[in-house]
C-alpha cells in the first residue's frame, strides 16, 4: 500500500469528508477516473488507488474528469469569500460615510462576525496563499483580538517557507492579543551565496484545543 496516501495525514481528512479541507488539496481515484474534494459525499475509495494533489491543477493533470458529486471545479471557499470581501470592498469606497458593520455585513448577506476570522475548538486554517484578482498587494496583516491562555488554547499563526533545493522551513509566531503580524502574501526575497532569489510563503493556524479565537485580517488586493 502506497504509504503517500494511506499514511499521510490528508487521508483521514478525506476519510472524515472535512469540508475545511476543501481548497487546501484535491484527490484523485484511479479505478474511477474522476479528482474529487476531500469533503465529497461518494463511497470512500480504496487507498491504494487514491493519489493527492496539492493543487486544482494537479489533478486535472491527471486526465480524469471531475466528479459531478462535490464538482471541484466549482468555485471554492476562497474565491466565494474573495467575491464577497471585494463587494464589501466597493460599498465601502462608495459610501459618503463609513458603513456600520452590521449594515455591511446585511449587504452582503452575512452576519458581522463573518469579517472578522473566528476559530472555535477543532478548528484550523490550512495552508495557504491568500492570491486571487487581477493584481495583489504583496503584503497582508493579521492581527490577534483574543488573548491566548485565556480565550483559547493551541491556534497558533504558522508561515511555512517553501525554499528551493532545501526542506520547508516552519515559523511559529507567537502572538498576544493586540499584536500584529505582516507577512507576505505570496513570496519574500532571501540572499544567497548567488545573489536574490524568492521564497514561496504559506501561512495558516494550528488546530484550536479550546475556547475561541478571533483574528481581524487584512488584505489589500482591492485598496484604491
């Protein structure tokens, strides 16, 4: 049995058919010839013709076609939310005077809260690159609204370096309420022995043990 799939832990996700998984990797199924998200609600393949794909394009690679049960060439999480924040985006700009956030949040057809990343326990935000639209700034900014220790336990904010030739390289940044963290949405420059090169950047959030932790993020993909 291929230990790459039986043996990673991206399996048991899709075991578990997580929808939070969804976006973060695909997989695809040799005896059926369809890639699949991890959430779909399909009988669970064997592990020995499973293969993963870090990427959408990956398994279309493949030459197999998409599963009509979780479609997963349907748009994501992240471009649902994208669509939804560059909305929010244009009311802003628009608007005489700032919006209350209530009303933004109605105008867009969700609750308050869903502008600011909320993490409760067992939750977790896989790896990832927050790059969509025609342009992208090439800087973000997370700030931490709840206090570690005393709201929550575990979610800890990871970036994760992807340099070539070598292994990852993980960070940890440790962060109390009201500290800030800029980061790179995409890749930084890093000097080596033959001059600047880049390195890819992910970032995400360890797994909540307890309580709840809130986050504002700040993109500026559609700043004017």
């Amino acid at each position: 049995m291929p230990p790459e799939t039986a043996d990673d832990p991206r399996w048991a996700r899709i075991v578990a058919r997580d929808k939070i998984a969804d976006g973060c990797f695909w997989y695809s199924v040799a005896t059926t010839g369809i890639y699949c998200r991890p959430s779909c609600p399909s009988r669970t393949a064997n592990p020995r013709n499973v293969q993963l794909h870090e990427t959408l394009a990956a398994a279309k690679a493949t030459g197999f076609r998409p599963c009509k049960r979780c479609n997963p060439d349907g748009i994501s999480i992240e471009e649902e939310n994208a669509a939804i924040i560059a909305q929010a985006c244009r009311l802003i700009e628009e608007s005489e005077e700032e919006p209350l956030l209530n009303d933004l949040a109605k105008a867009v057809g969700r609750s308050s809260s869903y502008f600011l990343l909320q993490y409760v326990a067992g939750d977790y935000n896989c790896l990832h690159q927050d790059l969509y639209g025609e342009h992208v700034f090439p800087l973000q900014v997370a700030i931490l609204l709840s206090e570690p220790d005393r709201d929550f336990e575990g979610g800890e904010f990871v970036l994760i370096e992807q340099r070539p030739r070598r292994q990852s390289g993980a960070a940890v940044i440790p962060l109390r309420q009201g500290d800030a963290v800029v980061f790179a949405v995409h890749h930084r420059p890093v000097r080596g022995a033959r001059g600047w090169y880049r390195v890819n950047l992910r970032h995400g959030v360890s797994k909540i043990r307890s309580g709840s932790r809130h986050t504002l993020g700040i993109i500026f993909h559609d700043a004017k």
